[in-house]
C-alpha cells in the first residue's frame, strides 16, 4: 500500500519547468505617459488606454502577480516582453522610437527589481527596419541579446532585404528573438473572436513561411528564430512547403536549402492546446526545438501549465521544461 500511495504522491506532484520563454507585462509610469500622444494612464481603474483600446487585463501591470504565478507552477523565471497592444505598428519611425524607448525601460526596470526571476526582452519595432536594428545594436552593445518583435509589420514582410543590418547584428551575437502576431485585419476574422483564433496562427505561419523561403534562417544560423503558439500552422504545411521546392513553383528559390531543413532551424514555444499537434510541431521543427511557453495572462495560452500538459510526460517532458530551455538560454 505504502508503494502505491508514493506513487500517486509522485504524479500528484507538480513538477519544476526550468523557464518560461513567453509571458508578458506592461510597464506603467505615469509621469512619463504623460508625454506620449495617444496612451493614458487611469490610476483610479487600475487601466492603460493605448489609441482608443483600454488593457483591462489587470496582472499585465502587476509583476507579484506574475511572480506569485511562477511560484505556484514550480517555474523558475520568466522572459518578460510587451503584449500586442503596446505594438502600436502605426506610429512614425520617430513616435515608435519613443513608445520603445518607453516600452524597453519599463520592462528593464521591472525586471531589474526581480533580477532573480525575470528577464526584459527589448521590443524591436519590426515595421521599422532601420530603428529596430539601431535598438537592437544598442541593446547588445549593452551585453543583452534577447528580443522580442511582432512577426510581421504593415506592407513589410521578414524576408525585406531592409532587414539585413538588424538579422546581421542579431546574427553577430548569437541574439533569441520571440516573434510574436500582433493584430490581423482581415475583416472576415471579426466574427468569433477569429483574430485572434486563426489570425495569430497565420500572422506567425506567414512570418515563418517569410524566414524559409527568403533564406533568412539559412543565411543567419546564429540566430534563434522562435515563434509563438507552436509556429502557428507552419508545422502541419511544411509538406506543403516542401512540394513547392521540389516541383520549381514560381518565386521559389532552388538554391536555398530545402524548406525542411531551414525549418529545423526555427524554435517554437508549446502553446499548441493539442497533443498530436505538439508532437507534430516536435517532429518538423525538431524534438529539441521545442520549449516551454505560457502567454501568460491571456487565457488562450497555457495558463494551468501542469493541468494543460499533464499528458506531457518522460524524456519528452523533461525536453520541453528543462533541457531544450537549457540549451536555447545558454
């Protein structure tokens, strides 16, 4: 009897997740939203107002909660990057630079007072090549080389050639970059809360789609390209892509290594809400390309981590929570 209940004791257990590579926070400083053109602050509702869109959500602004949170999952730290709405993908080079200035020292100041479980990563404004470089330059020449971007930007795409200082520059330090979907605006995705249901899956399988057949991941193998939600649908097309390859379509490039193999070298985050589909995603990225990832707060990613991935079990857990995080923040 003795034997079965340590057993169940040991299953019972909530086992340790070494890091959680996608979890988010929104810095607030009053005095210095104060200064900048289309965000408020309301301190009486607890709420930021970013161009018309008030972020509800209230744990985004609470960095104890989010610790407490790690706590009672057994994780061990959190990389920290800012959520989709603090994207802002319209403003001017010159207005982005300046909500990213704000953005990145908010998010370093949080992290600095918890230096112990998180880590900022700088937002790259990807729809501005030449600023995202130039803050991604500085951030490295500062002894970080972890960002965080939206997959894609208006009328620009990752395979732009106006790309190549910021992929160089990343490339040069070994740099993690999380891409992360902002916001889609194909008005057929309005109804049914498909924006974010099947638009962030496409926003991230086009960006992917962009980084294979560009040669971006072939010609830059020092950077770790991770994508959130499992790499969107990008796992169960590959097939698809592959097909293209060998079969001369029309744009593809035949002197690029084939789209299997560039995309073994893309990481993906867990968040797939499906066994088969994370098995899927292990077998076309690679079972050590696969890490741990929350989203947390926002309900649509794995929020109850050892209910949502009981099934997740042996070596193959032991990759997702410990050792591919291991070897992806070295």
């Amino acid at each position: 009897m003795s034997t079965g209940a340590s057993s169940d004791n040991r299953k019972s257990a909530v086992q340790p997740i070494k890091l959680d590579i996608h979890t988010h926070l929104v810095p607030v400083d009053a005095a210095a939203l104060a200064g900048i053109d289309g965000v408020s602050w309301d301190a009486a509702a607890g709420a930021m107002t970013v161009d018309g869109h008030t972020l509800g959500m209230k744990p985004l602004y609470a960095p104890d909660k989010l610790i407490a949170w790690l706590d009672a999952n057994a994780i061990g730290a959190a990389w920290i990057s800012a959520p989709p709405p603090l994207y802002r993908q319209h403003l001017s080079e010159s207005a982005a630079a300046a909500w990213c200035d704000y953005v990145n020292r908010g998010l370093a100041d949080i992290a600095q007072r918890h230096a112990n479980r998180l880590t900022a990563l700088p937002h790259l404004p990807i729809e501005h090549p030449a600023l995202a470089a130039d803050i991604a330059a500085r951030a490295i020449a500062a002894g970080r080389h972890r960002f965080s971007a939206p997959s894609g930007g208006p009328g620009r795409m990752l395979s732009d050639a106006a790309y190549t200082p910021l992929w160089q520059a990343l490339d040069k330090a070994n740099a993690f970059v999380l891409f992360h979907p902002g916001e889609n605006d194909d008005a057929r995705l309005t109804p049914f809360y498909l924006t974010n249901l099947l638009g962030n899956p496409y926003e991230t399988t086009v960006a992917i789609a962009h980084i294979v057949f560009g040669g971006i991941a072939e010609r830059y193998p020092n950077i770790k390209f991770c994508f959130a939600h499992g790499g969107g649908a990008a796992a169960m097309l590959a097939g698809r892509f592959e097909r293209a390859f060998h079969t001369d379509r029309p744009g593809v490039d035949k002197s690029l290594e084939p789209p299997r193999v560039a995309l073994q070298r893309l990481w993906v985050d867990c968040i797939t809400h499906e066994r088969g589909a994370l098995h899927l995603a292990a077998s076309i990225f690679g079972k050590k390309h696969v890490v741990f990832g929350s989203d947390w707060p926002f309900p649509m990613g794995v929020i109850e981590p050892q209910a949502q991935l009981a099934w997740l079990e042996g070596d193959e857990r032991k990759r997702v929570v410990e050792d591919n995080l291991t070897a992806l923040s070295a």
